[in-house]
C-alpha cells in the first residue's frame, strides 16, 4: 500500500505567502539531489504534459538555473532560479522568476522569494517551500495561473522518480 503522502498548499494573502508541505517515501540525499540536480530536475519539474529543459545550471550561492517548461505543442515557459543560501541536504533559498529565453526577468510577471527545507520524515524527506510575493496581486496572479495544481502536478512526477531511482540517484 502507497504511504500517504500528505501535499498541504496553504495560501496567506496578508504576507503574500504560500506555504507548501510535501512528503516524500526517499531519504533526505536523494530528495535534495532531485531539487538540486539539473538532470533530475529535467525529470520531474514540470507539470504532466509539460517537460522541463535546462539551458544553465550552477547550483551554488550566487549561480543560477535557467529552464523552460515545454507544452507538447512546443510552447517554452521560461523561467530561472537564482541561489542566494544553500546548506547542503538541509535547505536553500533562492529568487524564481518569469524570463524570456535569455534568462533576463519579465517584469509583467511576479517573481517570489523561495525556501526550501528538508527534514527526515517517519516515511522518508518533509519538504517544506515558503514563497513570498511582492504583493497580494502578485500572489493572486500566480494562483489564477493554477500553481496549485501545477505544483500538486509536478510534485507527483517527483514520486514517480523517486521510486525509479536507488539511494546514489541512479535508476533501478
């Protein structure tokens, strides 16, 4: 039987913030290596249909990783993650942004403040995400864009992963 991974999406309009809870039946390495791993990235971080392809990745205080999300007609959905903090296997923080293919932001669009934290869970890795906008509006902007089911999405694309993969990140 299928743990129950609990998935919590909890929207705070006063602070712009949306808190984020996910569980996930690996250890805390391996689910750190799939956040921070460019070519595992590529493999779950899209919502199904889309895929992601990376065009830079530098996992590392002050690097970057500039991506598009790719809808079956072909359509890019750019976008980049700036580090500001990383602790290896515990957390990092970074800066997301909407971009165009160059890397460089769009400023019609909201780009937010992510934390990302790892602890050991009785079933495996906790992933909790706080990501802070600018604004209610900008919040509200992402929300109608349906980064809930996006994120609920891709997130279950991470558990089809995991249980592809061994301890070291390599498929079974």
């Amino acid at each position: 039987m299928k743990p129950d991974l609990k998935f919590r999406f909890l929207t705070d309009t006063t602070t712009h913030t949306l808190r984020i809870r996910r569980e996930f039946a690996a250890g805390r390495a391996l689910v750190w290596d799939c956040y921070t791993k460019s070519e595992l990235l590529e493999k779950w971080f899209a919502p199904t249909p889309l895929v992601t392809k990376t065009t830079h990745m530098d996992f590392s205080e002050g690097g970057y990783w500039h991506y598009a999300m790719v809808d079956p007609e072909g359509t890019h959905y750019w976008g980049r993650m700036d580090y500001r903090a990383i602790e290896p296997v515990d957390r990092y923080s970074s800066v997301d942004s909407f971009t165009d293919e160059t890397g460089t932001p769009n400023p019609d669009m909201p780009s937010a403040d992510w934390d990302v934290t790892f602890e050991d869970a009785e079933i495996g890795t906790l992933v909790s995400t706080t990501v802070q906008y600018a604004s209610a509006e900008d919040l509200q902007k992402v929300i109608d864009m349906g980064m809930e089911a996006g994120l609920a999405s891709a997130l279950e694309n991470l558990d089809a992963l995991l249980a592809t993969l061994d301890s070291k990140g390599s498929a079974q």
